[in-house]
C-alpha cells in the first residue's frame, strides 16, 4: 500500500510541476501606428483585422484600437508577428451593364514579420503594430498606448505629409493583374480596363 502512496505522492508533483508551465491565452488590444507617407486603408496581425490607419501625430498612432489578438503568458522571446498592411494603391475604371462608367479603387498589400524582443509587462492590454514608409514592422506587447515613436511632419488640412493630398494614380495593366491587388477584379472588369485576361 505504502508503493502506492509514493506512487501517487510522485504523480501529484509530477502534475503540480507541470500546471506551472501552462500556458494562458491573454486578449490583446490591437493598436497600430502609420509613419508611411499615406493613409492606410486596412491592416492586420497575424491576421486579425486591425482596422484602419491614418497618419501618426506627434500625439496619435492613427488609428482606433481594435478587439483582439492573442499572448500566451509561457510564450519564449522574441515573439515573431506578422503585419499585413495596404502600402499603396491606384484606381481603374469599370463599367456597368447598362454602360455607366465608375471608378474603383485597387489595393496593394504589403507584410513583414517583426520580433517582439522585450518582455510583455505582467499587466499586458495592448499589442502595437509600427508600420514604417520603407517597409519594416515593430511590434511590442505593452500595458497601455505608447507614445509615436516618429515625430513626422502633418498637415492638418490635407492629411498628408507633405502637405498635398494623396491622390491615387489610374492602375496599369500589370497592376490590374498583380495577385497581392485587392479586391480581385473580374474578366469583363479587367477587358473594360483594356486588359486582356
């Protein structure tokens, strides 16, 4: 009898050693920041929507924060992310059925991984997304908002950076066939373009 006590003594340290390394899943806050040189339509991370983003303030990331992306409180640095962003974008024109014309917009999407280095705090709410105009990602799993990390010129009355608004240019054959462009244009919508699927 006594072998089994021992047995079950050493199972229940077994057990009691292990639920110290379960892993809690931990809601984050999705906050984004856009020091690109353009307002950004749509981004995510790891896939969860992020919503949009406009230009960073010397006050403001850009955008809203958004519900929810997910930690895991055992997880080992760094914690790679990925980002998805629309980076650019350029308008076509279709036409309806009963041949009235209108203009769309086409999105290009961008991604980049970035490497979560510095320990979350124990009190983690929120996980930021910097997105920089020459491509890179930096990510980092905070407590509450961060300050911009740039301070970048903003021009109030246009939203731009340089002061002019941003106009999207009319798409090029190739870009209306790019695969990474969204949404997907159908046949007659690329041939009324000029392209030939």
């Amino acid at each position: 009898m006594s072998k089994i006590k021992q047995c079950l003594s050493l199972l229940g340290l077994i057990l009691a050693g292990c639920s110290s390394y379960a892993s809690e899943r931990v809601s984050l806050t999705l906050h984004g920041y856009n020091y690109t040189n353009r307002y950004i339509d749509s981004y995510s991370i790891n896939g969860q929507g992020g919503g949009n983003l406009f230009l960073s303030t010397s006050t403001s990331g850009g955008g809203g924060s958004v519900c929810c992306g997910s930690w895991w409180t055992n997880s080992r640095l760094p914690i790679k992310v990925k980002v998805k962003w629309v980076g650019d974008s350029c308008e076509y024109k279709s036409m309806t059925s009963t041949g009235e014309v209108f203009y769309s917009i086409r999105n290009f999407w961008k991604e980049a991984e970035a490497l979560i280095t510095t320990p979350p705090p124990a009190d983690a709410r929120y996980l930021e997304a910097h997105i920089y105009e020459d491509g890179h990602v930096e990510a980092a799993i905070t407590n509450t908002y961060s300050p911009p990390r740039l301070i970048l010129p903003f021009d109030k009355k246009t939203h731009s950076r340089t002061g002019e608004a941003y106009v999207a240019p009319m798409c090029t054959a190739a870009q209306l066939i790019d695969p990474n462009a969204y949404p997907e244009l159908t046949d007659r919508q690329l041939k009324n373009a000029g392209v030939n699927p």
